[in-house]
C-alpha cells in the first residue's frame, strides 16, 4: 500500500468494520446481532480482537496522513479534500466511534418531539429503544448543548424513533460542518499569508477531524464550521452575515461564539482600544441576538445554559483545571480536611474559568487583523485547558485557527502529535472505564503504534512562513 489514499481508505474500512465490535449500539439494533460481530461482541477475548483491528486502522490512517503531510512539504499538490472524502466514506454508516454522546443527541431530540424540555429533564424519562444505548452517566442530565441541534433532532424525531436512524442523521450535521471547514480553511489560510494546502492538510484531511468528527458524529465539529465561516465571511468585509453565523455556532455550542474576537478584529483593524470595544460589542450583540432569535424560532428557548455545568460532571485530565482541583482536594482529604476537599475542586475550576474568561477578554481588546486566527485560537484552547471539562475532540475547537495563524515548526510539530495521539488512543474513551483488561491492551496498542508514527515528525519541515498557493482541490 504505497499510496497514501489507498492506505488511508483500508485503514478507514478497518475502523468501520471494527466498530461493529467495539462500539455500544442499542441492544435491539441490527448491529448487536451481525453476523460475525455480533459473535464477536458478545466475548472479552472478541471485543480484544475488534480493539486491535480498531487501533490498527486507525494507524493506518494517521501513516496515510503523515505520508501526504511530506508530499505537502515537498511542494506537491495533493488532491486533499478528494482524500478526505474517500477516507470518510466507509465511517457514514457505522455505529459511533469513541463516545456515546451521539446516542444522547438521538434520545435529546426524541425529548423535544415527545414535548419534554430537554434543559429540565435528561433521556431517562424516555423508554424503549431509543434509550438503550445512552450513556447511564447522562440519562438523568439536562442537554447543554444549543438549540440548534436539539430543534433538528426534534424535527427528526417527529418522524422515526429508531435510534440508529437518528444517530446517522445526527451525522450529516457533522459533514456539513466538515464541508464548511473545507470551505473556510484555505481562505483563511490565503487571508492570512499561510499556504492554502498545507492548511487544509493539516485541518481538513486531518484523522482526528475524520474520525471524531465524523466517525463520532460530534455536533462540536457543525460549531467549529459555522465559526471557521463566519471568520471567511467577515474578511470579505460581511461582518454583519458573519456575526450571525457566530451566533449560529454558538446556538450549536456556546464556545462557537468566541469567533466574534476575529470579526471585532476586522471590523476596527487599525482602531484604538475604544473603538475596538465598540466593534467587540456591535457584533457580540448581533450573535447573542441571533441566537436567542434560534432558540425562540425553534421553541426550544435559552434554558440551555442552565445547563452549561453538566459536561463538569466528567473529571477530565485534559483540563489543567481538573488536574490542579483533583490534587487539592486529593491532598485535602488525606489530611482530613473532608469538606475543604469537596470545596477545592469547584474552587480551583471557578478561578480557571475566571483566568480564561480573562485572557479572552484580552485578546479580544488587542488582537489586530493579522492576529485574529491566533486569538481565536488561544481563546479556545484557554477554554478546553481552563475549563471544568475537556474530551479529547475539545482540541478540535483550535485547531483551524491555529493552523492559519502562521505556524512554525513547533506549533505545526505540536499539532502534529497531538493530532496522532488523540487519533490512536481515541480507543480509550469512557466506554472502557472500569474495563481493565481493555484498558490495559488498548494503552499498549496505542503506544506501540504511535511511537514509530512520531518518528515521522523529524520529516516534516514546513518554513515559518509558507508561500500562498493554490486553494487545494
């Protein structure tokens, strides 16, 4: 398999045919009792095998990327958007990879059809199928996700209660935020002097947006294309469009709206602090407008962001905010200090949602044009690491910015690996928790495929600045 598309298609036909084993599907679906996977499923050492072939294609697909990667750098064009669509293709149809947050988007809508109010109630007030398959941590949960996304489910849920079937249309959401990055990236990347094609390879055709984004069908990635848009539309001077699509995103998910600190940018390049307060707030009050606009328009309404502490629930180490709490109060209570422990943990999470909330209001009062893609960026990422929770796709939220924002060889090196490493070790998500015998052999599959992979990082050498090209194909 000399050729990097070809390589990069078996290894996304062995993650589909892999997650017929590995991945939670509704009990009553057609998946749990395929031939052969169903077998497979119903045994330890059969879920063993479908984790190793899961891990293998996986690395499959990120040795196809890094192959293209050195083409990129060479000075070759790629047909790039072509190679992420055939690389896509085999995961439209197969269960959700990693997470069970699909399943939950499936049982949310069914709430809105079912005349629920998914901010005051979560999917265990459904029965039957519908709920089979969602995550017992959120049964109980109200939806912190947006309107836009729960009104779609609704709307969809009026017409089939089948689980998969909603899954799956859940899934189009995820494309057509794909298609919106692949649409974006390369005028962004020309707008701000970055070649075009290594900005798409780096984003578009990256695995970890192919497999999280659709292979997991997150709605983060419909918000991330709505966002990467806005910021296309406000530099072709449709600022006004562009912060009603900053709403948009927002009305997927809330950090969605933080793109209105690139169209502020736009607006005022060259203004002063004052003015740059005024643009901040014009187009801040056009998104925020825009989304209560959606959220009345679809009957779902604003009582989502209630909610916005639910995802806090998961203890994630992804967070330098959890890891910095979970100490303190790890340290707390070993000294007996019981109730101090249960109060650091929300202690150290509020101040880093403070120090975030600062930082964005920085960037946002002195980021210049030139700088915007980087603010964006910064400003998410302060987010995910600041934040009361973090998932491994959350890193997906700064990525187009950063990757347009005039990366050198470390920045691109950094993204690089991070993107291989939350690729491969995806795998170990919270569907194996308590798992140990999983646990254990996925971490020693992950590791023995990714560290030769990270040797491939010394090939790649992109110059500070890359000369603009062509927008890829």
């Amino acid at each position: 398999m000399r050729s990097p598309m070809v390589r990069g298609v078996v290894g996304s036909v062995v993650v589909g045919a892999a997650s017929l084993v590995t991945s939670v599907v509704p009990p009553s679906s057609w998946v749990a009792s395929f031939p052969v996977t169903g077998d497979l499923r119903a045994s330890l050492p059969g879920r063993m095998v479908g984790l190793s072939f899961m891990v293998a294609g996986l690395g499959l697909m990120a040795w196809a990327w890094l192959s293209v990667g050195r083409q990129v750098m060479g000075g070759q064009k790629p047909p790039l958007v072509r190679m992420m669509a055939y690389w896509s293709a085999p995961l439209l149809l197969i269960p959700p990879l990693f997470s069970r947050d699909a399943w939950s988007y499936a049982a949310q809508g069914a709430l809105v059809a079912e005349g629920f109010n998914p901010y005051d109630v979560g999917p265990g007030v459904l029965s039957g199928h519908i709920v089979e398959a969602v995550d017992p941590m959120w049964r109980q949960t109200p939806a912190p996700y947006g309107p836009l996304p729960l009104a779609y489910g609704g709307l969809l849920a009026r017409l089939t209660m089948d689980p998969y079937v909603l899954m799956l249309a859940h899934r189009l959401l995820a494309v057509a935020g794909i298609v919106l990055i692949a649409w974006a990236v390369p005028r962004l990347a020309a707008a701000c002097r970055v070649d075009p094609v290594f900005a798409t390879w780096l984003v578009v055709a990256n695995p970890m947006l192919i497999t999280h984004g659709i292979g997991a069908a997150h709605n983060d990635v419909l918000m991330l294309g709505l966002a990467c848009s806005a910021f296309a539309l406000a530099l072709t001077g449709r600022w006004g469009t562009a912060a009603v699509v900053a709403g948009a995103a927002a009305a997927v998910k809330l950090p969605g709206g933080l793109v209105v600190i690139a169209i502020a940018a736009v607006m005022s390049p060259l203004a002063g602090r004052a003015l740059r307060f005024a643009s901040l707030a014009i187009a801040g009050a056009v998104s925020v407008l825009t989304l209560v606009t959606v959220g009345e328009l679809t009957g779902v309404g604003s009582g989502w962001l209630s909610a916005l502490d639910v995802p806090g629930l998961v203890r994630s180490p992804f967070s330098i905010a959890n890891l910095i709490g979970m100490a303190a109060s790890g340290v707390l209570g070993w000294l007996g200090e019981d109730t101090a422990a249960e109060q650091a943990l929300q202690i150290v999470r509020l101040v880093g949602m403070v120090t975030a909330v600062t930082l964005i209001a920085v960037l946002s009062l002195r980021s210049s044009i030139h700088h915007a893609a980087r603010a964006v960026g910064i400003a998410l990422l302060a987010v995910v690491l600041l934040g009361p929770s973090a998932h491994d796709w959350y890193f997906l939220w700064c990525l187009p910015f950063l990757a347009v924002a005039r990366p050198g060889h470390r920045l691109v090196t950094t993204i690089t690996a991070v993107s291989l490493i939350f690729t491969i070790a995806a795998p170990l998500n919270s569907s194996l928790r308590g798992a140990t015998i999983p646990i254990l052999t996925t971490t020693a599959l992950a590791i023995a495929t990714i560290a030769p992979l990270l040797n491939h990082l010394r090939t790649l050498h992109p110059m500070r600045k890359l000369p603009v090209r062509a927008t890829a194909a």
